[in-house]
C-alpha cells in the first residue's frame, strides 16, 4: 500500500505540472517533464487447498493406524509416515486450515480421550496434552479455522462439546449441548460463522441438525433437517456457501443421499448427485472453494473409493486414487488454504 500511494501521488504531480505546461504552451517554450518512476503493484493471492487427510479406521483384519492424504488439485493419494498414536476407529476429525489437523477420541479396544495433531505442511504429529472431557467413540469433528475447533456427541451416549482453541490447544467443555445425547453424528462448518452437528442415533437415528454459532458458541436447531433420519453419515463443507451431509444407515438400510444445507439462510435441498453406492460409516471432508469428498465406507464391504462433489454445480465422479486399504469408522479433515 505504501507504493501504491506514493505512485498516486506522483501522478497527482505529473496531471499539475502538464496543466501547467499548457496552460502557459502560447508564451513559453516547451516544457520538458521528467516522467515519474513506474510502479508495479504486488500480486494478490488467495490461498489454494493443499491437501485431504483419512486417518485411522478398521479394516478386515483390524482398527488402523495409517494416514492417507490426497493433495489437491490433481486429487494423488499418498500415505503419510507419521501414524496416529495407535490403532484406532471411530474418531471425530476437523482442522486449522493452513496450520494443522486434529484427530479426536475414537476406539482402540476401549475408548479413547486423546487427540493427535497433525502439523501442516510437514504432516508431523504430535499428540495433545489437553484432552477430551470423556472417552469416547463415535464423535463428530467441525472448526471455525483460525479461531477453535469442536468435537461433539460420542458414544454413551454423548451430548457435550469439547472446544479446542487455536493455536495453544487448549481444551474448553461449552455450556451449550446437542438437543440430544447422541453418538455417530456428522459434523461440518461456515468458518467464521457456525458449525453444525447434523443425524446421530439417540436410541433411534435423528434427523435434526444443531447449528453452534461462532464466536458465541449459542446453540440452536435448524428447522430443515436431514432428508431421512441417519447415523454415520459424513460430513463437509464449501465454507460461505453450504455444507453437506452424505450417506449414512436408518438403522436398517444404508443410505447414498447428499443433503445441501446452504448458508446463511440454512435451508435444504437434497443433491441430484447420488454417492456411488449406498453406504454408512464413511468420512468427509473439502477442498473449500472447489470440491468436496467422501471416502471410505461399508456398503456391504468396506470400501476403499472416494468420491468427489464438485463445486458449485454438486456433480459427483469417483476419484481413480483410493484409500489404500478398503476401510470403515475412518475420520477425515482438511488444509484447504486460506478460510
């Protein structure tokens, strides 16, 4: 900005001075002015995704340890050398785009209280010495990037939210709840603005979607709900635009839905894009600005695809990278640039 005003005023010089010239061009001999210096103004940018994560999850032969991340645009898989701490399903994910990742809970043989923290871009982790205020399993992750990030609902069944608050990692329980206990609901989040807690099962699947307002942390309840009342549905978001809720089982069917919550005014429609099978216990998450995916899964057998949903028109293909090991009860999150 400093340039900038400096060249404004340069020309502001140079308009007075050629007035001048010919305002005295009858009388005078020519004028020679010095041009003034040329400035170019710097590039703007806005930050670009980076890259997808899908950690943990079970498999044929057990819980996983292993990380996979998808880098964005060209959506190529590889497999980070940094593992979570162990073994492990179930877990709630969200992130601190451009900073670091967090996975939360989860189960290992028991459940879990621990959260690991993947730094970006070196995809380090490290584990967190706050942790969630219960062990448990089958919670939902959302962030307001920058600023906290949440993990709500668990089995038992659960309705606390734990709020981790970025950069220290400190760990808070709000005041606010979930309408109801529940476990296995999906979370997303409108950076900046709320994140949602959407489906569970509270004895029977839930339909309803509780919105947590930022920076207040107020909760209330959205008057559209999901399209069929579901748990393990996958959650992610195209922050400022909408967020998405995909897949998921009644209790007795698996479902290949995607409901469409567009922000501010939270209303819902249901995609013509369908997932590639019915399915339940799969993970979402978003390159924020360009698309949305959903990976993993059981249909009947674990699943190793990942499906994309592509912003703004909501058209869904299926990525010819996968997971590399077919899994379910995975856990997702995101650095997609600046938020």
């Amino acid at each position: 900005m400093p340039r900038l005003t400096q060249a404004i005023k340069n020309l502001t010089r140079l308009t007075s001075l050629s007035t001048r010239v010919l305002a005295d061009s009858t009388s005078q001999p020519t004028a020679f002015v010095q041009r003034p210096p040329s400035y170019t103004l710097p590039a703007f940018s806005v930050g670009a995704g980076v890259a997808g994560y899908f950690g943990g999850g079970s498999d044929s032969v057990g819980d996983l340890s292993g990380i996979d991340k998808i880098t964005f645009p060209a959506d190529s898989k590889t497999t980070l050398s940094a593992t979570l701490t162990t073994g492990r399903r179930s877990m709630g994910g969200m992130a601190n785009s451009t900073v670091a990742g967090y996975f939360g809970g989860g189960f290992d043989g028991g459940n879990l209280s621990g959260i690991d923290k993947i730094a970006f871009p070196g995809d380090t982790k490290t584990t967190l010495s706050a942790t969630l205020t219960t062990a448990t399993r089958e919670l939902a992750g959302m962030a307001n990037s920058s600023t906290a990030g949440y993990f709500g609902g668990g089995s038992q069944p659960l309705s606390g939210i734990d709020k981790i608050a970025f950069p220290a990692d400190t760990k808070t329980t709000l005041s606010a709840t979930l309408t109801s206990a529940r476990d296995a609901p999906a979370g997303m989040a409108n950076s900046s603005t709320a994140g949602y807690f959407g489906g569970g099962e509270a004895g029977s699947a839930v339909n309803g979607i509780d919105k947590i307002a930022f920076p207040a942390d107020t909760k209330t309840t959205l008057s559209a709900t999901l399209t069929t009342a579901s748990y393990f549905v996958g959650g992610m978001a195209n922050s400022g635009v909408a967020g998405y809720f995909g897949g998921g089982f009644t209790g007795s069917v698996s479902l290949s839905q995607i409901d469409k919550i567009a922000f501010p005014a939270d209303t819902k429609t249901t995609l013509s894009a369908t997932l590639s099978s019915l399915r339940r216990q799969l993970a979402g998450m978003a390159n924020s600005g360009t698309a949305g995916y959903f990976g993993g899964g059981d249909d009947g057998a674990n699943i190793s695809g990942i499906d994309k949903i592509a912003f703004p028109a909501d058209t869904k293909t299926t990525l010819s990278a996968t997971l590399t090991t077919a899994r379910k009860n995975l856990s997702a999150m995101a650095d997609s640039g600046a938020i």
